[in-house]
C-alpha cells in the first residue's frame, strides 16, 4: 500500500525507505505499533487480545514475538512490571 501512495515500485520503495531511514518499511512499522502496544498496556484494565489487535498484529504469537524482540519481556510481564510502578 505504502508503495503505492509513493508512486514506486515494491523493490524501489523498500530500498528508498531503507537508504533513508535505516530500516525496513515493516521494521518501521512495527516499531511503530510496539510503541503503541507498551502505551495501552499501561492500562491494568486491558488485555492483551485487545492490544494486539488494536495495534494492527492479526495474530498473538507474532505479537508476542515482535514485542519480546523490542521489550526483551511478554506483553503480560511488561504490563504487569509497569502497573505495579
């Protein structure tokens, strides 16, 4: 889709993005939504499932995956090391 509002190819824009940036568009875009993830899971009150989707991820375990590989802790002991703070 990004690709297609910036009037290039998949390859060019990926290697544009990549030069100018330092990341891959989904890298990026998963930064993104990984950021989004740890700000709504400082709310004891939501759940995980609600999370994930409201981030974007169509599934858990690559939720889970993604926000381990950024957080180094699961999406559950990241929310609840940050609501006992």
């Amino acid at each position: 889709d990004l690709s297609q509002q910036a009037c290039m190819s998949e390859s060019h824009f990926h290697r544009v993005f990549k030069n100018e940036l330092g990341i891959s568009p989904i890298d990026f875009i998963n930064n993104e939504r990984i950021r989004l993830a740890a700000s709504l899971l400082q709310d004891p009150r939501k759940k995980v499932k609600e999370v994930y989707m409201e981030c974007g991820f169509e599934s858990r375990s690559y939720f889970n995956r993604m926000f381990k590989r950024k957080k180094n802790v699961s999406p559950k002991a990241y929310q609840t090391m940050v609501s006992r703070s």
